[in-house]
C-alpha cells in the first residue's frame, strides 16, 4: 500500500516536471535581460522570479497591442475600390493617353506604391522615375490630381476625390515616356548659375590645409535654401517657366541666391549672369513655386531678394 503511495506521488511529480523546466527557463531569461546575469535559481526564488517574467512578458504584450501605430496598422481595412488614372505619355503616338486600373490600397500607400502595383501586376511597361521612395532624390514629380507633388510623399487615400487620383508627367520638360520626364535642360540651367563656391584664389581650394570658418548667424542666410533636392516641382508650378523655355526658372535661381549668400563664395559674375529677363526679372511673383516646393526652399522669396542684391550692386557702381 505504502508502495503504491510513492509511486501515485512519483508519477504526480513528473507532470510538473514540464511546468517547473518552463519556469526555469523564463526566469532565466528574465534575469538574464535584467540583471545580464546567467542565474539558474531553485526553490521559491524560482518561482518568485518566473512570476515577474511572466507579468512583464505579458505587460509588454499589452503595451505593444496599444500602442497606436500597431492598433492602427492592426485596423487598416484594405480597399480596392479605388483606382488611378494614368495620364502617360505614348512614343509611337506622342500623345498623352489615359488609362484607368483598379488598385489596392491602405490608409499608408503612397501614390507611388499605387503605381508601382500598376506596374507589377497590370502595366508592366509603364514608365515612372523614383529612387529612395522618402522624398530625398527627388526624382519621382509628377502632377497629381492636377498639382505637381512628389508621388512618394503623397498619401493615395488622402488625395483622392471620389476614390480617384490622376497622375500625369510634368508640364515644363519635355516627357520622354509616360511619367517620365528629361531633366538635361533643367541641370544645365541649374549648371549655368555656378552652383558651388567659387573663390578668387582657385588654386588654395585645391591645396587649402584649414576648412573656411563660417558663424552660426552666417550659414543660417542661406540654410533654408540649401534644401533643394533638384526635384523640378517648382519649375513645372511656375507659369513663366511653363510659358517661356528661355526662363531660367524658380529652381536654378533660388540655388543662385544660397550660393550667393554664403559667406565663404567670392563670385562676381553670378549676379551678372542672372541679371537679365529671362533670369531674375523674369519672374512675375505668382509665387506657386514656393507653394509646391516639398522642401520648404521658398524660390520665390529668393528672386525677390536677388533682384534687390542686383539694385544694391547697381546703385554703388
Ligand atoms: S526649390 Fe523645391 S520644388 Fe524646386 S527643385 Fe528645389 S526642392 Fe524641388
Ligand atoms: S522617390 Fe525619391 S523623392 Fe520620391
């Protein structure tokens, strides 16, 4: 009798056996984070320490599933209602045509995403220009909905109206497929303003041993329009630069000013360069350049003060 005792709480024992490894092992674990300490405890430590673990292990859950992003992302209904109008550019008939795909989306997808989808699974000869996907290359402008924007950075549900979104190339370069549009004219007038500093002593930049010391008060003159990333919205914006191929535009004289207001460039001929109407006194200030700037660069502002830094210069001579 006393025999068949030992052996009931033999075999009871060994069902928690499981249940005291699991214990073991999660106290472990929970020192080891805590304390960076590999302590394998026994007894009522173990239990003690394996009650915590677990509290916390079920705390953090708790934290992960409120926390908003992740309660966001858990609801995001996807949707395929919505569709995008394509206004791509056709070679064989130079013409813009239009064509509507049905997509899939969420509360995040980028305009891009939409039609990068188009172009995996529906189009895949459909042409787009992008890069990082962040709005730091610049390289995918277009006009959405009419507006020129970068179509990374713009929200697909944000922007449509009636679950519809249009995108077309931009309007002031020349397209050279769908929405892809050439830039060569746009980096050469870019090119044309010495965006760089130019010193009158050329051959120190090249053998300086010391950098050119600049005040905090000095780089801030020209910070805000060293933002540019080249991104061509301002440009396709501005109406003189739509109407007129001539005009140097919004983007290379903008980049004229941040140039000409750091203190360590020397130039001369700059503000000579740009002086003239199909520069700076080309500009009718309609100001939609600043407005579509994704940067924050503000061209407008910078002709205006290149053009008062031209009479400045003009009235001392
Ligand atoms: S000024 Fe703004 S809109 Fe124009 S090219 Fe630079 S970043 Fe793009
Ligand atoms: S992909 Fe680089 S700015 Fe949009």
């Amino acid at each position: 009798m006393r025999t068949s005792k030992y052996f009931a709480f033999f075999y009871l024992s060994m069902g928690f056996l499981p249940l005291l490894f699991f214990l073991l092992l999660v106290s472990t674990v929970y020192n080891y984070i805590y304390y960076k300490e590999l302590l394998v405890l026994t007894g009522v430590d173990l239990i003690v320490f394996s009650v915590l673990g677990l509290l916390e292990i079920y705390k953090r859950t708790e934290k992960i599933k409120t926390n908003t992003l992740v309660k966001n992302y858990i609801n995001t209904v996807k949707s395929n209602d919505y569709s995008i109008i394509v206004g791509g550019f056709d070679t064989k008939s130079k013409e813009i045509k239009q064509k509507q795909y049905k997509v899939n989306v969420n509360k995040y997808t980028s305009v891009l995403d939409v039609l990068l989808q188009v172009k995996k699974k529906q189009q895949n000869s459909l042409a787009v220009r992008y890069s990082c996907r962040m709005g730091i290359c610049g390289s995918c402008g277009m006009v959405i909905n009419g507006k020129p924007a970068l179509a990374c950075e713009t929200n697909f549900m944000k922007v449509s109206k009636d679950k519809v979104v249009t995108a077309e190339p931009m309007q002031a370069h020349p397209i050279v497929k769908d929405l892809v549009t050439e830039f060569k004219d746009f980096f050469d007038k870019h090119s044309s303003v010495e965006p760089h500093l130019i010193r009158e002593n050329v051959k120190e930049q090249m053998t300086g041993k010391t950098p050119y010391d600049q005040k905090p008060s000095e780089t801030n003159k020209f910070l805000p329009y060293s933002y540019c990333i080249m991104c061509g919205l301002c440009n396709d914006a501005c109406p003189v630069a739509n109407s007129n191929p001539e005009f140097l535009g919004p983007q290379a004289l903008s980049q004229a000013y941040r140039y000409q207001m750091d203190s360590r460039d020397q130039s001369e001929g700059r503000l000579t360069a740009i002086d003239k109407l199909t520069g700076l006194w080309g500009c009718e200030f309609a100001g939609a350049c600043s407005k579509a700037c994704p940067k924050g660069v503000d061209p407008a502002s910078a002709i205006q003060l290149l053009k008062l830094s031209t009479v400045e210069d003009d009235l001392k001579k």
